[in-house]
C-alpha cells in the first residue's frame, strides 16, 4: 500500500497526495490501495451523533445499526427510532446511514471532490459512526471505496483479493478465517482508497465518525434488466398472440407448439441500435434511487418573476437531481431529451458543476425547461452574492 503525506491540502491535486487525476486513475484506481495523510485536514460539517439519529429514524432513511455482541452480531434496519438507538446495551455499535449528500451540505461538498470520477459512476456518501471497538467486522466491496476520516481515529486491516469464504448464519457479508496483510490508523482528514475486492476490517480505537464515499457499480444484470424495461417500453413488437381454430387439447399441460413458434417469432423481431443502448443507459443511470422523493416549492414564484430571478440569480441542482449527457442526449431523473443547439453548451455546464449563473439559461424554451424543474423541486434559485 503507498503512502502519501499532503503537506499542502488547499493545493489542487493534494486530496490524492499530490497525484493529478489522470495519475490516481492510471497508477491506483481499482489496481491497489492508496492512503494519503491529511488529504482533507480542514473537513468541516460533520452531523453529529443527535443528527445521525434523526437522520436514521426517517421513514426514507437507508440505515442500519451493526452491535458487537459476545458471541456474533446484530442487525438492526431503518427506520431506527431514536429510543431504540439511545438505548443500545451493547458497548461496541455502528450506525450506518446511507445518502449523506442529500441531507447534510457537508457531505455533498465532500462528493463534489470527486467529480473527477463523473457524476455517473459517484453513488453516495455514508456515515459510519461507531463508539470505541465497534466496527462492521470484516468484509470486501464490490465497488471502489474512499475512506476519509472524521473526528476521532480508526484502525484498519487490509488484505488484497482473493476467493472470500464468509461466515454462515451471519447477518452481515463477514469474511471467515479474515488474516490482515497491512495495518494502518487514521487519523481526522485521512483518506484510505480501496480498490474492488480487497478485504478490510475497521475498528474503532475512539468515539469516531467516518465518510464512506462509494464509486456506483452497478452489476450486468441491472445494466439488462433496465435495458429490457426500455425494450418493452418502446421496441417491442405490438401484437396479441391467437390461435382461432386450434384443436381440443389432448394433454393439457403440454405448451403448444404454435405457441413457442409464435414466442420464437416476437422475439426475433426486437431490434435495437447504438442510439438504443445509449438512450435506456442514460435513462437507468440518471434515475434516482427508489426512497428518493422531490419537494416542490411551497410556495412557487410564478412563471414571470421566475425569469426575473433567473437572469440575477444562479441556479443549483438539487442534492437528489441527476443531470447527465452524452453527445447531444441529455438525461434528467430518468428522462431523457434533446435541447436546442444553442441550449446544449448551458446544460452541460449545469450537468458537470451542478450550478450555474442563471443568465445562462433565462432565454427562450430553455428558460421554460428550467422553470418547469424549478416547479418540480430539482433545482433551486440561489440569490449571486
């Protein structure tokens, strides 16, 4: 595992110890471990343990308390009331929650440094608080992890990858016979990358809190499940299967032979193109998780004083909202749709910062596609200081 001491975190490149981008993602991404010191010392905005448990008693919360016990483990799933959370026995616990960036503005700018990844390929954020020992035992991901460290320390055991035996009967993924190949603590604003598959172990040394940022990887079969949502929605053949004049059955469990014809026959005439796959991919990834909800405007401006707004005032996407692109598709919370050529240099400034001056987009029906997701809670106006 390499090492890297940021001597000069506000420098750009210091939150990869001094590595540019380009290198981080040549030399280390999903290859091997990187733990690079005080990569974000100044990290500010952490929720504290009151915030966490609001946070986990939500009935949209995705949380779980993880308790060491004497002789296993202990799951508990959100919503997590907050007498229950008070009155944990165990000494050594966990408290889990998912989908940081979209409550705490701490954690959101947290995610924004690694953009470099494309927002795309970012799934959350998570807070792991534990009291001193406690810990989720050791595990592997199937997804690149950065581990920055909050207050407090945290000891980490590391082994490279190889064909996990996990425990059985356990309520977590445990790795069984777990023997560590590295050691390391970190300390607050820490950074621990891990790629894909290396097991590791996290224990408490103290009261700590730590981000957990994850790199989305969504498996094959989700890639063609959503695929095969969008064939059905709109390339599958129209048609009704009948057979007018077919005989008494003579064994009635048998599938008819006209049948599987007429099955062979539909199937072959599903046909889909580059522009397809593109379209039920940008359509999947910039769709929401499904606990997510918007919160319209209470009380919206209307549609004239919007424009007003809009041409002093700087737009930013809301925490929840997806906005992402490819050549000249653009991809909405799982919408998708073709701006004007004139529109499309604004809306990927908005997609890749998440913000932007609004005079940029008060004019004609691209200031009427904002006001319209203004109107549906995916972005906000923010008063330019």
């Amino acid at each position: 595992m390499h090492v890297y001491n940021s001597a000069m975190p506000e420098a750009p490149g210091e939150l990869l110890g001094g590595l540019s981008a380009r290198e981080f993602l040549r030399e280390f991404w999903q290859k091997r471990p990187l733990l690079v010191r005080r990569a974000l010392p100044g990290l500010r905005g952490a929720p504290g343990l009151d915030a966490l448990f609001r946070l986990a008693a939500r009935d949209d919360a995705d949380a779980r308390l993880v308790e060491r016990l004497p002789r296993g483990w202990r799951v508990s799933q959100a919503p997590l009331e907050r007498a229950r959370l008070v009155s944990v026995r165990s000494p050594r616990w966990t408290l889990l929650v998912h989908d940081l960036e979209l409550r705490v503005p701490a954690a959101e700018r947290l995610l924004r440094r690694f953009a470099f990844l494309s927002w795309a390929r970012l799934d959350d954020v998570m807070a792991s608080y534990a009291t001193a020992g406690g810990g989720v035992g050791p595990h592997f991901d199937s997804y690149d992890v950065f581990l920055v460290q909050g207050p407090g320390r945290r000891r980490w055991r590391l082994a490279r990858p190889r064909r996990w035996r996990l425990k059985r009967n356990a309520p977590l993924k445990l790795i069984e016979g777990f023997r560590a190949e590295v050691e390391c603590v970190l300390e607050p604003g820490d950074m621990l990358y891990l790629p894909p598959g290396w097991g590791h172990d996290g224990v408490a040394l103290e009261p700590c809190l730590t981000w957990s940022i994850g790199a989305r990887a969504p498996h094959a079969t989700e890639f063609a499940s959503g695929f095969l949502d969008y064939l059905q929605e709109h390339r599958l053949p129209a048609g009704t299967y009948r057979d007018p004049g077919r005989a008494p059955a003579g064994q009635p469990g048998r599938i008819d032979t006209a049948m599987l014809r007429y099955a062979k026959a539909t199937l072959a005439r599903l046909r889909w193109t580059r522009t397809d796959v593109a379209e039920a991919l940008g359509e999947h990834l910039s769709t929401p998780k499904a606990h997510v909800f918007f919160a319209p405007p209470r009380q919206p401006l209307a549609r004239a004083r919007f424009r007003r707004r809009l041409a002093s005032d700087n737009v930013r996407l809301d925490p929840r909202t997806r906005l992402l692109w490819h050549a000249r598709r653009f991809f909405v919370n799982g919408e998708g749709f073709a701006p004007s050529a004139g529109a499309r240099a604004a809306l990927v400034s908005l997609a890749d910062q998440r913000w932007l001056e609004g005079v940029h987009l008060a004019r004609g029906r691209l200031a009427d596609l904002i006001f319209d997701w203004y109107r549906r809670g995916w972005l906000a106006l923010e008063r330019n200081p």
